[in-house]
C-alpha cells in the first residue's frame, strides 16, 4: 500500500489513484495546495499495483529513448498558431495530425473555475484548450485511464504533459501500445495551485470581476518579453511582462514548485518521451538567422516513433537541426533541477498567515539581478531589431 513518507517521493501524478481497482485512495491537498495519495484501509486488499505503477518508487527508463536526441529549432508555419503559443507552436503541428488521423489527444486545460486540469481533445476546433503553457501543477484526473481505453481499441493517443506525468503514464499501461504517442515538456517544475488561487483571488478583489481569461504567455511585446494577459467579465484587461507580474516572479525564484521538482527523477537526457518541448532560449546567440522573437520551440526527438510523428507533420513545421549542448545550456532543466530555496518554508508560513499583497512585496520584488540581466538584454534585443528593420527599409 502506497504511503509518502517524503514529500519530496511524490510528483503527484495521480497513477496510484488511476490503478486502485478498489478505488479506496485518495488524492488528499496538503497545506502547499499540492495532493498526496491517502489510502482508505479497510477497503485495501494489499494488491500492490499502487506501488508497482509509481515513477518515483519504480524509475521509468524508456529503452527507445536516445541519449543524443536530434536537437531541432522549429516553429509553425501557420503564423496565428504561433503566435498563440508559448514558444513556436509545434504541439499544435503534432497534435493536428494526431486529429487528422482520428486519433485523441491529451493535455492540460483550464476547467471553468480556471483551475488546471488534464484533458482529451478528439476534435481540431478545440485544440486551443491544450494550447499554451499553464504554469502551474495540472491535475492528471483520470485521464490515464480514459487514455488506456482509447489504446485497447487500437485509436492513435498523443498524451502530452510534464515528464513526471508520462512516467506515470507508461507505469500505469505496463505494456507497449504501438499507437501511444507521448511529448513532455522541458519542465521548471510546476507552481502551487494554491498560490494560483490566491494570486487569482487577488486580481479579482483588485479589479472587482470574475476572471474569464488567462494567457500565461501573451507575445503582444515579443516572445522573449512574454507577458501574463488576464481578462475579467466586466470587459477590464490586466497585462505585465513576465519580469513584472507577481507570480511568475515568485515562481522564477522557486519560492512555491512541488517539492519533488527540487530533485526532479525525470529531467536527464535520455528523456521519457518520444520528442521533448520547450522554448529555445539560446536560439538568438548561437543561431541569429533561426530567431525573429515570433517564439522559437526547442524540439527533441528522442525516439524512432518520435521521428515519424514529425516526417509526418514536417510540412507544417519550419525546423533546422543545432547542437544539442547549445540548446542545454540555454536551458538547464532539461538536465537538472532547479534549487530549493532558503526561504520555501517561511514562504509557506507567511502565505497561510498573511496578506497576499504582503507576500508579494516581500517576497517578489525588487527584480533579482539575474532578472534585471534579462531586462537589460530584452531591451538590447528590441533596440538591434529596430535598428535593423530602419537599415533594411533604406
Ligand atoms: C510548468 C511548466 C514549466 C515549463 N518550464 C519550461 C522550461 O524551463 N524551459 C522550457 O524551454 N520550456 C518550459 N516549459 C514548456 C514551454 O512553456 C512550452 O509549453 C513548450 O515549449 C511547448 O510550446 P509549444 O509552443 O509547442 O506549444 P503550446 O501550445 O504553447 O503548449 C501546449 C502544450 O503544453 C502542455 N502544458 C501546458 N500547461 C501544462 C501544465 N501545467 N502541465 C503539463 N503540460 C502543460 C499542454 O498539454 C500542451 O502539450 C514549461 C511548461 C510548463 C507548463
């Protein structure tokens, strides 16, 4: 019988509680707005699938899974896709021919309340429900089983999630499905859901509407200079660079990611998906000609099924193999953890004892110097493009 003895053995990934054929566990939210499984047990037969099926008791080590992946920079030919996706939009690419081909796709959207919560898309006009990142842990639900359903009978799945989440995924299927088709994300870890509520909860005290919208990484200002854009019932806007905004600061200094993402199982090369994606952040120094601050997606493909998802989606894609270690060093978590810090448990203290507005003053501003770095270099980026775009129109 599953039991947490530390937190830090739990990414929450919801495959004990997706195999118990007794139902008896569940997924109780600790102080940190993170869940837990709790089994009920005089209903527990002691079968011990819950243990057998979890990525952090039982490494999964995918066999297929290359050690150098193919290293792409690649974005969307379809301009709009990209431009409403977080780095170039090549989920939507893959994800298209996945619904084209009458298959099902799985990834995390908001639910009315504007919470995070895995779901399956079968049809390409609600596609944009997945599109996009959610930064903040997204709740798995029973998504492996309906996964496992679509699989039996013979239908394409492409499961998309954080690393963590297709571990799980592979542990609970215990075999091989050759229609599976699975993409993880370079993962930073994931953010709180109660601090999100919190966060929301402020903004709408502030603004005095409900939240109807949120876009996580608006590129009205460049994709570099991302922006969190929310938009409230009674028609008000809220909009701050990433570097601004109160959450994605404290999130960028890893007061409140899960506590497993401090020692993340999943973040090593070879990777546990068929192709990886992320934000090719060092695209701009080491390949000026591959960026134009429309977003640039970083794409691994790691697996032989990998490489055929995308010779089958390659005309919707626009991509150029790179070095691999350019593309790590611009983006660490691809190999490692980020780091507890110092201050994560006061953080928590303060966050159930005091104001919010008091945790964000305290907690997230001034700007770090590795963030006033960023600034100056997005500022730097905007002034050579326009300098450019002048000596180009004479
Ligand atoms: C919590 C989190 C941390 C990240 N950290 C990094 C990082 O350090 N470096 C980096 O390069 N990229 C990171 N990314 C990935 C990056 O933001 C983009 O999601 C990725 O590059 C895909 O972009 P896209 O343009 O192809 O597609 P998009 O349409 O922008 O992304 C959609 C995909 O993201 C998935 N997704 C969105 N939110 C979540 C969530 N909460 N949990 C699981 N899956 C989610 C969807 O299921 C779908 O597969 C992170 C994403 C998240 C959600």
């Amino acid at each position: 019988m599953i039991k947490i003895m530390d937190k830090k053995d739990c990414s929450g990934c919801k495959a004990c509680y997706n195999i118990c054929p007794r139902n008896c566990i569940e997924m109780k939210i600790d102080g940190e707005g993170f869940w837990y499984p709790k089994v009920e047990v005089a209903s527990c037969v002691g079968c011990g699938l819950c243990e057998s099926v979890c990525p952090e008791l039982n490494i999964y080590k995918n066999s297929s899974s290359s050690s150098r992946p193919t290293c792409i920079a690649a974005w969307n030919v379809d301009k709009a896709t990209r431009e409403n996706s977080s780095s170039g939009g090549v989920f939507t690419s893959i994800a298209e021919w996945i619904l084209d081909n009458d298959g099902v796709v799985f990834g995390a959207a908001y639910d009315k309340k504007r919470n995070v919560m895995h779901t399956e898309v079968r049809e390409i006009e609600d596609l944009s429900e997945l599109r996009g990142s959610k930064y903040v842990q997204s709740d798995i639900n029973t998504t492996y089983n309906s996964a496992k359903k679509y699989l039996d009978k013979g239908k394409k799945v492409l499961y998309t999630g954080t690393p963590c989440q297709i571990a799980g995924l592979y542990n609970f299927l215990q075999k091989e499905y050759a229609e599976l088709y699975t993409c993880d994300i370079v993962c930073y870890g994931v953010p709180s859901p109660i601090v999100f509520q919190k966060y929301k909860k402020n903004l709408e005290q502030e603004y005095n509407s409900n939240i109807s919208g949120i876009t996580f990484r608006n590129k009205k200002n460049g994709w570099k200079s991302y922006s969190v854009a929310i938009q409230f019932e009674n028609g008000s806007e809220y909009s701050k660079t990433f570097i601004n905004d109160a959450y994605m600061k404290g999130f960028l200094r890893n007061y409140y990611l899960r506590p497993s993402c401090y020692k993340c199982s999943y973040a090593k090369l070879p990777r546990i998906s068929d192709i990886t994606l992320g934000d090719f952040w060092g695209v701009a120094s080491k390949y000026p000609e591959l960026y134009d601050d429309d977003g640039t997606s970083l794409l691994l493909i790691n697996t032989a099924k990998g490489k055929s998802m995308i010779d089958a989606c390659k005309n919707n894609i626009e991509h150029h193999e790179c070095d691999l270690e350019v593309a790590i060093a611009g983006n660490p978590s691809i190999i490692s953890s980020v780091k507890e810090p110092k201050k994560r448990q006061r953080f928590f203290e303060d966050l159930h004892n005091r104001d919010f507005n008091y945790i964000i003053k305290k907690y997230m501003s001034p700007p770090t110097w590795i963030e006033r770095k960023i600034i100056f270099g997005v500022r730097v980026l905007r002034f050579m493009k326009k300098r450019i775009l002048k000596l180009l129109k004479k």
